[in-house]
C-alpha cells in the first residue's frame, strides 16, 4: 500500500522566498533518500501563509527508512539548517494518507 505524506507548513508570508528557495532544494534530496516526491505548493491568491509539500512511500517502513536516511544526507542536514536558521517555517502538520480505491 502506498503512502503520502502531506506535510502542511505555515509560512512567515514576508518570508515565502527563502521558503521557495528551501522547497526547490528538496527536489533532488527527497528522491535520493528514496521519496517520490509529489510536489512543493506556494501560495498564489487568497491565503499568503500556507504552503504544502506531498511526498509518497511504498509503506509507512520505507517511509522510515528515508527518514534516516535524510539525517544522514548532509545536503538535506544543511536544508533543515537554513530553515531553522532564517525561521520562515512557523509550524508544520504532517497526515499520512492512503489513497482511495475502488
């Protein structure tokens, strides 16, 4: 079974640059750590604070196994830095959602 993890950040919106730039980064770390990565969503009209990323796993174990393997990846290490360091991620919700079959 498939897995998609649907991460909801809210932004600094005076910030949503260094927010895209931490986005665009993620585009060659997630598939090498072993995520099909979906995509990163900005804000566009109406709300100016939310972003999204979606990201899908063969299970909730090679969801793990990514995990560990990100904190081994200096790149992404050095990701999780810039937003920690420049603070425009204010809080992120992560749901783990399985599609829906017929």
């Amino acid at each position: 079974m498939t897995v998609t993890v649907f991460i909801r950040y809210q932004i600094d919106p005076f910030k949503r640059a260094q927010f895209e730039q931490y986005a665009k980064r993620w585009l060659s770390i997630i598939p090498n750590c072993g995520g099909d990565l979906l995509g990163y969503f900005m804000p566009h009209e109406g709300t100016n604070n939310v972003a999204y990323g979606l990201i899908s796993f063969e299970s909730l174990a090679a969801y793990e196994a990514y995990r560990a393997q990100l904190r081994d990846n200096a790149e992404g290490v050095a990701n999780f830095n810039f937003a920690e360091e420049h603070k425009f991620i204010l809080s992120e919700e992560r749901t783990f959602l399985r599609k829906v079959v017929s």
